[in-house]
C-alpha cells in the first residue's frame, strides 16, 4: 500500500548514544586503532591477542569483552559500511534512478582509498590474502545487502516493507560486487591505478542491463 512506501529522500534519525556507550566506543576505537598499527607493522597472523591489548593499554580480558576475534578488529571498521551506504542512498535526490543512486551511494565505500590510500592498500592486502578475514568480510557484505534493498525497491516503486524483491536484490549485489572488483583491481595494482576510474568501468559494465 502507498502508506508502506518509503520515501528515499526522507532523513531518519539516529538515537543518541548513553554515556556509557560513548565510552565503550571510545574503548573500541582505541583497540582498533592500536591492532591496526600492529597488524600493518607485523601482519595479522604474527600478531597477538596481548599484543594488542598492551599496545591499546587494557587487559586482555578486556580485549575479549570488546572483541571476541582478532578478525572481529579488523572488520569492525567496517561495521557502519552499510549504514553510510544506506544513508547516501537515501540522501540522493528521488528523481534518480534506484540504479544511479545506489551505484553513487555505493561509491562511499572507496572513500578512505582516495584519502588514505597508502594505508588502505596495505589493510586491503591483509583483508584479500587472509582466508578468515575475507570469508568475515563477505558475511559482512550479505548483511549490508540486506540493509540496503528496502530502500531500492522503494525506488523501483516496491512496498519497502514487504517480501524481498529480486530487482533490488540483483542491483544491490552488482553495485556492491563492482565496488568489491574495484578494489580487488587496485590492490592487485599495488595502488598504482585511479580506483574511481575502475569503479566507474565496472558500473559501466553492467550499466546496460540494470535499465
């Protein structure tokens, strides 16, 4: 029904977070921050668990009660890739198409390669040749599908809340696989490559059978 159907420019608001979630952000953050440096300088399987949780300055107990894995560290800066998709999505203007928002929207997800591409290099050359992280991240990438559809079938004239539609299932998948192929390319480039040239060839790619 027309009550059900999502307008894909309509802001959403976000809950503010408690006190007490600010601080275990901050905490996260921090453990992040010091298992990528160790990660980067020593590599994934060389470093440890108490590596870390000394270099972040919190007990290893801790480390475990914020991070169940060491994967989980790696990955959780890719946590809100998803949600900041989303809502780039949602901020497109609504006369675009539900192909060209998503495939802009999508375009979020190569960001930190434009402003730090050194560093992005190396962690993607940690996520491409470590098998677990690169099956964690794939589970990652189903989940942001998920996320997303709703609002591509919106924009395809779908009721966002009822049962998946393959239309927006089959865009969400080839937008999110030609960010994947982009920077599966530029790592195999060693960096040396315009990521958004490559991003923009593979959505050329299949750009004629999403009209």
């Amino acid at each position: 029904m027309q009550a059900n159907r999502a307008n894909p420019t309509t802001p959403r608001t976000t809950p503010k977070l408690s006190l007490r979630e600010r601080q275990r952000a901050a905490v996260r953050a921090e453990i992040t921050l010091a298992a990528m440096e160790l990660f980067l300088a020593h590599g994934f399987d060389e470093t440890t668990a108490d590596q870390i949780a000394e270099r972040a300055g919190v007990s290893r107990s801790s480390f475990f009660r914020h991070f169940p894995t060491k994967e989980d560290v790696v990955l959780a800066s890719f946590a809100t890739a998803g949600e900041r998709v989303r809502d780039a999505l949602r901020a497109r203007p609504a006369d675009e198409s539900a192909w060209e928002a998503l495939a802009h929207a999508a375009a979020v997800l190569l960001d930190s390669f434009v402003d730090d591409p050194k560093r992005s290099l190396r962690a993607s050359a940690m996520l491409t040749h470590t098998p677990s992280l690169r099956a964690r991240h794939i589970e990652k990438q189903l989940l942001w599908q998920e996320l997303l559809i709703p609002d591509v079938r919106a924009r395809l004239g779908g009721d966002d809340v009822g049962p998946p539609d393959a239309r927006a299932r089959a865009l969400v998948t080839a937008a999110l696989g030609c960010s994947d192929a982009a920077i599966h390319e530029w790592v195999r480039a060693e960096g040396d490559a315009d990521i958004l040239g490559l991003y923009a060839d593979a959505l050329a790619t299949v750009h004629t059978g999403t009209r």
